[in-house]
C-alpha cells in the first residue's frame, strides 16, 4: 500500500515502512515493524517504524506489510551475456566437446554481434533483479563490454564489469598439460576475437577501470582473468599491480574440475595457490571463482591472505564435478574465510537465482559434512549479501542495510502460501519461499521493480525481442533448434 507521511521534520525521497528489516549489520540486528529512509541513493537512516515515520516526510512510501526486507543480493560470478543459449546445450554434451569445431560454444564467441550480447546482458538483469540481485561481478567474458554496461543500465541493476577474455595461454582450457603458447601457435583461430598472445592481453588490460572516475557510477569496472591456467606468470602479476593501484578485485575462474587443477600443479610444480601465494597474486582483494579442488595447504594459505572465493554450487553439480563433494566452500566459510555465491552461466546453472544457489549450498554442505547445523540458513544469507559485496570490492558501499551505504535492497511480501507461517522469516526465505516472494526492488535509491512490474521497461515486448533473436542467433551459427524430442531419451535396461 502507498501512502503519505505528514509532521515530520526531514524530507526524503522515500520512506520503507512496517518491515521486518534484516540489516545484516556487524550485530546483524533485526528490527520487526522496522523502518528504512532514503535520500540521494543512500540509506538515511533505519530504526523502529514508529520512530521514523515521526522524523521523516517522504516524497514516496511504500508499506512492507510485515514482510522481509534485506540487502540487494550480490551475484559474485556470472557470464552474463550466454542467456540467450540457455538450455540448448543437450546434457549428454561433455566438457571436451566445447570449444571442438563446430560447438555451440565456439560458434557463439565467433559470431554473436554486439546487439545480442546486449540483448543477453538485458536477459539476464531482468531474471536478477526479479529473483532479488542488485548486482552482480561479470566474470570478463562478454566481448563487448560497453554491450553489458548499457543493458545492466537500462535495466538499473548494479554491475562490475571486467575487460573481455583476457589470457594468453588457451590450452589452460584444454583440460590437458599446460603448454605455453599464443593462440595462434596453440590453437589457430579458435575464437577470433581473444587475445593472440600476452601483448594483446596486456593492451586490453583496465580499459574498464574507467567507469570508476565517476564515484555514483551504477556500472564500475574491476580487473578480471579468464583463469583455469590460462594466465602467463606475467600476465598474472600485471593484473594484481593494477587491481591494486586501481583499488578493485582481480577476479577469476580457478580449480574448477580434476584437470583445470591438476594441469596447474603440474605447471607450477605445487598447489596452484601456493604458487600464487609465493608470486605476491593470492591476497584480500582476489577473488576467486569456484576452487572446487583445494588441499589441506591452499585452504590454509587461503584463509591467511583473505582472498574471497565465489562458490557456484549449481555449476560444479550441473557438470557432476563433485564440488558439493570434494569442495572446501563450507569448511573455509566456518573457518573466517570469505565465500560468496555465484551462478555462473546458462548450462552451468541455467537460472541466475541467488536464493536456489543459497538453498544448494546450505543442504549440500549438511549432506557432505552429514551435520545439520554445519551451516545455517543465516550464514548463507549473509554469503549472498556481505559475502557478496567483499567478493566484488563494494563492501563499503552495499551488502547490509546501515546509515550511509547506498540504498540496495529487497521488500518481500508475506501474500505467498511459502511465506506462511510467519514465524522465522529468514527460514521461511531460504527454505521454501526463496526468490517467489521477491516483490520490489530497490537499487541505488531507485525503485527498480514495483510490486513485480518492471515501472520503466516493457518487460513483454523485451522479452519477446530477447526470443525472437535469440532463435535467429541460432540458426545463422547453424545450429538445429527444430530437435526430434523423443530423441533426447536414452534407452533404459529393464
């Protein structure tokens, strides 16, 4: 419901009122019949309904109804511009069929135009921001990242942009002994639009770091690596000199399966992060994505430079790599490590839902340590949200709800069967409402998706346009989209 507030003393621009705001503060209070100001994308101030519906006129207020109210959930590893594929890499496909001749994969990088990459972008911040993420760390692998800066603007949600692919040693992707070389040496052609050698990956270093001039800039830019081994030495020390001196993350993939893994300690003759450790690249402001793999030594060294890791439990299950198993992500989290959460990709999770990746990591981290309270419903929680926005470099500007920080966050609504009973809100959120009863969205003081109508797109028509490219898309790469069905199933013995 929408009303007015009169005989107050401050005017804002709006005004939350009767929610049941989970700050996530250092005390991680929670304040039932709470209420949050905002002025000038900021948070004013938060406390008790009755207390600031006293203080503050608001040009807009908006009545939460009891319901939960939290920070914007922060998205920590995703290739945000594949979405308009999803699903149509079949399940039988294995991982060393993908970039072959003649790959969905290959064929996508070597001929989507800079109109679908938007257009995927686009996709997958409405998908976000409907299942409640305010802002998500791109993983640098749209090709054209000005495509991915101006969809995640149009559509209002927060972004950490990285430059486009940047590597130099491609058969760290091969799944197979690391063997340095340029791509054209290595691998003649096969994606036309990477780097060729360290030369071009050093020159399309930080031009992203550019968006950070402007300090109320929705989409920023950080220092971003494909990783899996696919970094020279040199490249890897010229990233974390300039993530350091631009203050932003070096971000990327690392320990993702058996081989990616075992390809790096054969490179390095030792655990790849205690190599890293040793060159001066592990540290607070690293964040690395998936580390499934990790040894007793690396979970320690780890833990000891404060380098962030974005867990994607979907993405390691989707591809039955065992990282639910075999994955430290829980231990580490338990250990004052800091662990986010990430969706990765279509077909690596095929939905960007923090609150499924939430739900994953919490019921598969019970089954393989066999101990119900190994994590909690509030500990990944607070990897979605203060977890996220270390893990993106933010954390002094998003992640909990407090005087100050920019105003990212999420009003639910208690009008779901999930949502009810309403006695402990957070485990009704985690275990059974999840992204349902996502309702409006607020992100830098805007309201970017009111009572689930999208205020300033056409959702429909977007939508329709989304699908209707993405299908040309597929059929000028030559891809059958027009499939048998009953071909998809596999015969079963008796």
């Amino acid at each position: 419901m929408i009303e007015g507030v009169a005989g107050s003393d401050q005017q804002v621009d709006l005004l939350i009122r009767h929610g049941y705001v989970i700050t996530m503060d250092d005390e991680r209070r929670i304040i039932v019949d709470g209420a949050i100001a905002i002025a000038d994308r900021r948070i004013v101030a938060l406390g008790s309904d009755s207390e600031l519906a006293s203080r503050y006129t608001a040009t807009r207020t908006i009545d939460a109804g009891g319901a939960p109210v939290h920070p914007g959930l922060i998205e920590s590893h995703l290739h945000a511009s594949y979405q308009t594929m999803r699903g149509f890499i079949a399940d039988h496909v294995v991982e060393d069929q993908l970039f072959e001749e003649g790959s969905i994969d290959r064929a996508f990088y070597n001929m989507v135009t800079d109109e679908e990459e938007y257009l995927g972008v686009l996709l997958s911040s409405l998908e976000m921001v409907r299942n409640g993420t305010t802002c998500f760390l791109e993983a640098g692998t749209v090709l054209e990242p000005d495509a991915a800066a101006r969809a995640a603007q149009a559509v209002g949600i927060r972004a950490v942009i990285g430059d486009a692919c940047v590597l130099d040693e491609p058969l760290g992707l091969a799944q197979g002994n690391h063997i340095p070389g340029s791509v054209e040496a290595v691998i003649p052609g096969i994606i036309k639009r990477w780097p060729r050698n360290l030369a071009d990956a050093l020159q399309r270093m930080g031009h992203e770091l550019r968006r950070n001039v402007d300090p109320d800039a929705l989409v920023t830019g950080h220092i971003a690596l494909l990783g899996l081994g696919t970094a020279s030495e040199e490249l890897l020390l010229e990233a974390k000199r300039q993530a350091d001196a631009a203050h932003v993350v070096l971000n990327m993939h690392h320990a993702y399966s058996p081989a990616d893994t075992a390809a790096d300690r054969l490179r390095y003759g030792k655990d790849p992060l205690l190599h890293l450790a040793e060159i001066g690249v592990l540290d607070r402001n690293v964040t690395l994505a998936h580390a499934n793999h990790l040894t007793d030594a690396e979970t320690n060294v780890l833990i000891d430079r404060g380098a962030s890791i974005a867990w994607a439990p979907a993405a390691s299950m989707m591809w039955g790599h065992g990282g639910t198993i075999h994955g430290r992500h829980a231990e580490l989290w338990r250990r004052g490590a800091n662990v986010a959460l990430g969706s990765d990709s279509a077909n690596w999770s095929n939905d960007f839902d923090l609150f499924r990746q939430a739900n994953l990591a919490l019921l598969t981290a019970r089954e393989a340590h066999q101990d119900r309270t190994y994590l909690l419903a509030e500990d990944v929680l607070d990897m979605v949200t203060r977890g996220g926005a270390r893990a993106c470099g933010l954390e002094d500007r998003i992640g909990s709800l407090e005087p100050g920080k920019r105003a990212d966050l999420v009003i639910h609504t208690l009008d779901r069967p999930e949502m009810i009973p309403a006695l402990d809100l957070i485990r009704n959120l985690i275990y059974s409402a999840r992204s349902k009863s996502v309702s409006t969205v607020i992100i830098d003081g805007r309201v970017v998706l009111d009572r689930g109508v999208f205020p300033h797109l056409d959702e429909p028509r977007l939508l329709a346009q989304i699908n209707a490219a993405s299908i040309a898309m597929l059929r000028r790469m030559g891809q059958p989209i027009e499939q048998n069905a009953a071909a998809r199933w596999r015969p079963r013995s008796a």
